[in-house]
C-alpha cells in the first residue's frame, strides 16, 4: 500500500510565535522566550514537540511559507529546538505578483512543482486574504487551512485537526478549523 503523501505549509509569526503573548499557552504551560538572533520569539516546547513528531511521519514534507524566509531554518529553529532546519524556504523576492499575495503565488508554484495527496497550510494570515482563500477552498477535502489568532497561535486542537487530516483513516472527514472560542 502507498503511504500518503502531504505537504504542510507553515508561517512564523501569529503561528509558532503569537503576537505580544504573555500568560499562559493553550498548551497549559507558560510562554517561553528564546533569542532567535534578531529577535525574541515567545514559544510553546508542546507545540513545537507535536511539530517535530508530526514532521517525521511518513509521507509528511513541511514547507516554510513565512517572511522570515531563510531566517526560519536558520535562527528559528537552534533558538526554539525546532527539527526544520532542512525544510524547503519559498521566498516571495524578485517576483511580480500581480497584486497577489506573495504566499499564494509561491505555494501555487509550490504545488504545481511538488505534487501531494493533502495539502496543509498554516497561516494567521489567511483568513484576511480572500484569494488566497478561495483557493485553499477550492482543494475540498484535499486542504486543510487553519488561520490562528495571532494572539494565541496554533493551538492544541489546531495539531489535532492536523494529525487527524493526515491520518490516512479520516481522509472522508473535513474540518473546519475555526479560531478557538476559548
């Protein structure tokens, strides 16, 4: 049997490091603070544990798609303990966009160039670009696309929709990942 593939496109900030965050995380401990060179970043361990467990799946390619480009393997991840240091960076320079959101246009290109059963796009972004919506809309049950509170970024329940999409066994399931109500 083939092992499925997936593609996981992943963004920094509002995602891994939530906007002004302070208190507790939604992963029930508290936010931690690492220098990642040319800033601090506030973190979650738990997430970035489910992260890298999620990584080494069979089958799972995970793409940074963040303005942080290059600095996202680099600094990013020594600073949190993040595995993705060897991820492929689409960077959104020297192109026409076309009035388009850089993202779009890149992971559009990524896609054609780099084809997978499920596509998984991770972005606080998201929600506010409406074609860029339209598209990830337009895979069906082939995308998942989770906009997070940048405030909170990606959540337990976030990683949970995440793994159950890439499990094989729920492919006939659909979420919707809505930002959290609590």
């Amino acid at each position: 049997m083939r092992t499925s593939s997936a593609t996981l496109y992943l963004d920094v900030d509002g995602v891994i490091n939530p906007y002004g965050a302070c208190g507790r995380t939604g992963w029930g401990g508290d936010w931690v603070l690492a220098d990642a060179g040319v800033l601090d970043v506030a973190f979650a361990p738990e997430l970035v544990s489910r992260l890298n467990a999620l990584a080494v799946r069979p089958g799972m390619r995970c793409v940074w798609l963040t303005t942080w480009e290059r600095m996202a393997p680099e600094l990013l991840c020594p600073a949190i303990m993040l595995d993705g240091g060897a991820w492929p960076v689409l960077s959104g320079a020297r192109r026409d966009h076309g009035g388009n959101w850089w993202k779009l246009d890149a992971i559009r290109r990524d896609v054609a160039r780099n084809p997978a059963d499920r596509l998984i796009w991770l972005d606080d972004q998201l929600d506010h670009e409406p074609q860029a919506l339209a598209w990830a809309e337009g895979w069906g049950r082939r995308m998942l696309h989770i906009s997070p509170d940048p405030r909170r970024g990606l959540t337990p329940r976030h990683l949970d929709a995440v793994e159950a999409f890439f499990d094989p066994e729920s492919a006939a399931e659909v979420f919707c990942a809505a930002p959290d109500a609590t």
